[in-house]
C-alpha cells in the first residue's frame, strides 16, 4: 500500500471482504476486523450475494467509525467515547450473544 500510495496509484482492498454476511447474513469477526482495516485503501470490493445491501450499509457504518481513527496509515489518538445502543451495528444484525 505504501508503494500505492508513493506512485499515486488508487488501491482496492478485495480480501474477501464481508463475504459471510454478504453470503449468510452474518460476518466472522475476522471479516469485521479486515473491513475495518479496508479504511486504509481508497475502494473496498465486496462479492456479489443475497445480503449485499446489509454488506454494504455494514461496511460504510465500520468505515465511517474508523474514520474518527485512523487516516489511511496514521492514526489519530482522539478521544474514545461510546455509542448510544441503538447506533450499534452489532445489534443491528443481530450478532448479540
């Protein structure tokens, strides 16, 4: 990514990403953990599956929250507050235990 970045050339992060929940309607923790890295690339390529809207709109809510902490490679040490219940993704697709 960095050589990406020293070349001006746009990077796609496409591991996978979100590809239980776009398939199953529920991501492993390890796809969260790697959409949530995804912030550092400029395009993010999800597959194609029945819960492609829940992808997405997962996606764009973990990317917006990383956005607060982490620009591209650097991260911004701001200060950590909570989120109101009703704002979190994991309740949101049911992934409460």
């Amino acid at each position: 990514m960095w050589l990406c970045e020293a070349a001006r050339v746009p990077v796609v992060w496409a591991t996978e990403v979100l590809s239980d929940l776009v398939a199953d309607g529920r991501p492993s923790r390890s796809e969260t953990t790697d959409a949530a890295m995804a912030q550092r690339a400029e395009c993010v390529m999800l597959n194609k599956g029945p819960f492609v809207v829940e992808g997405v709109c997962f996606l764009a809510d973990v990317l917006r929250r990383m956005d607060r902490h982490q620009d591209k490679k650097t991260a911004r040490f701001g200060a950590l507050q909570s989120w109101p219940v009703s704002e979190l993704a994991l309740r949101r697709y049911d992934m409460v235990a």
